[in-house]
C-alpha cells in the first residue's frame, strides 16, 4: 500500500472514533453535563497515557515537541469550551458545519505555503472533501429558528482552534506520537478544569462518568490515528478526511438509536467517499 493510502486509511480509522467519541459525548449530554463528560474523559484518558508511558518508557522528545503538543491540547480544550457555547446559542446545523469547514481549512492553508501545491487530483479530492463535510454537518433550520452573528463567530473562532490543533499535534508527533499524545492531554486536563472552575456547569454533578470514559477514550485513539496519518502523507489531506468524522456519529446515530441522516447527510457521505478515494490515490 502507498504511503498516501496508508494515510488515507488511518485518516477514516480516526474520523471513525472521533465520530465514535462525539457519538458518546452527546450521548451522555442527554443526562448530563457536556463540560463535566468532557472534564471525566481527559481526566481517564490521561491516566491511561501514563500508565501506557511508565510501561513503555518510551525516549524523551525535544522540549519543541512537547511545548508543541501541550499548545495543542490546551488551545483545543478551549476551542472545544466555545464551540460548546457556540451550539448552545443556537443554529446548531449551520455552527457546526462552519466549524467543520473552518477546522479543514486552517491546516489546508498552512500546508499550502508550507509544502507548495498539491498535485490536480489531490486539489479536487480536498474540494470534494470540504463540500462533504458542509453537507454531513450542516442540518437546515428549524422553523424560527435565529442565526446568531456570535453565535457563527465562535463557531469560527473553534473551527481555527481546532484547525490549530491539528498543524500543532502534526509537528509534535514528529518527535514521538505516545508523548505527544500524553503532553497534550495533559495541557487539556489543565484547560479544562480551568474552564469547569471559571464557569461551572449547571444541574447535577452526576451521571457523566461512563459517557466520558467511552468519549474520552475514543478521542485519545482519534487522535493517534490522526498523527500518524498526518506522518505518512500531506497535513491538509489528513486533516480532511480526518474533520469527515461527523459521519462516523451519524452512522452511529442510525444503528444504535435508528436516527435516519437527512438526504442532505447522505449525499455528503457519497461525496466523502469520493474524496477519501481521490486523496489515497
């Protein structure tokens, strides 16, 4: 298998458990609070990470690397705090299908000025890849419903952090993935238990902890996948098939809680296939 569709193939395996993780989150968010799901997951998910890293011992990265992802993990836990904020002002379908354009086109145009031009039938494939990730993410209105101008700013505003995110934990993997891994979850903890302390959930402190340890977990493993294809190939290719995740938790949607994708859904997962076989051509 080439290099590019090895990393078209890790790049489907984490926008499979990142839909996984979103999947579970929401889930959970139907009983409690998303903060707190959020907070329990990277509380467990780093505990794994240490243990797996006290096991393995694995070589020590250059402090750059480290500093790299710790940036990483921070600025996306706050990113992830305002994209929360972002939906809970209304307008969910168009928020989240902006974040998700935003989030693919930050990377896409660091490596534009950074490794030059794709080849014709990459550019295409990315085309197509966008287009699919606004239509699975974006759900028309409903009827009355207000688009907040904040609203789609702060949905922005996390589509660039998380598009951050990705360039960042790109470079620090490249001093090793499992530390890269650790050092950003561990700057996630800290930022969001920061965002807990300065604005506490409302409701009851309980009821999060399975749906944060499934989310959480199937986060961490989103996010190795996603190094190691932005390792094997081109950031901005990754990072597109990648941010098609929202598939995965539609998929999921429909077999374990028989919510049937809008037509609108459904044609953007065609168009997602298309784009994953032009990107691993």
């Amino acid at each position: 298998m080439s290099s590019s569709g090895a990393a078209a193939g890790l790049g489907l395996l984490s926008a499979a458990t990142w839909g996984g993780s979103d999947f579970a989150g929401g889930w959970g968010a139907r009983r409690a609070s998303t903060l707190l799901i959020t907070a329990s997951g990277q509380i467990v998910s780093l505990a794994g990470l240490l243990v797996i890293c006290c096991v393995l011992r694995p070589a020590l990265p250059g402090m750059s690397y480290l500093v790299n992802a710790a940036i990483g993990g921070f600025e996306g836990a706050i990113a992830l705090a305002v994209f929360y904020r972002a939906l809970a002002m209304g307008a969910l379908g168009l928020t989240a299908a902006l974040t998700g354009v935003v989030t693919a086109l930050v990377p896409m145009t660091f490596e534009l000025f950074h490794s030059g031009w794709p080849s014709a039938i990459t550019m295409v494939g990315l085309a197509i890849g966008l287009a699919a990730i606004w239509l699975i993410s974006h759900s028309p209105a409903k009827e009355g419903a207000a688009t907040s101008r904040h609203a789609l700013l702060l949905g922005a505003s996390a589509g660039v952090g998380f598009g951050a995110q990705l360039i960042l934990f790109k470079t620090a993997a490249a001093g090793g993935v499992l530390w890269a891994l650790t050092a950003g979850r561990i700057a996630g903890v800290i930022a969001i238990l920061l965002v807990v302390s300065v604005a506490p959930p409302k409701g009851p402190w309980r009821g999060f902890w399975i749906a944060g340890i499934v989310s959480g977990s199937l986060d961490t493993v989103g996010n190795l996948f996603y190094m190691l294809a932005s390792q094997l190939g081109r950031l901005d290719v990754a990072a597109v098939i990648c941010s098609l995740y929202p598939a995965g938790t539609i998929l999921l949607a429909g077999i374990i809680l028989r919510e049937r994708p809008t037509k609108r859904q459904v044609a953007g997962m065609g168009l997602a296939l298309a784009a994953v076989a032009l990107l691993s051509a």
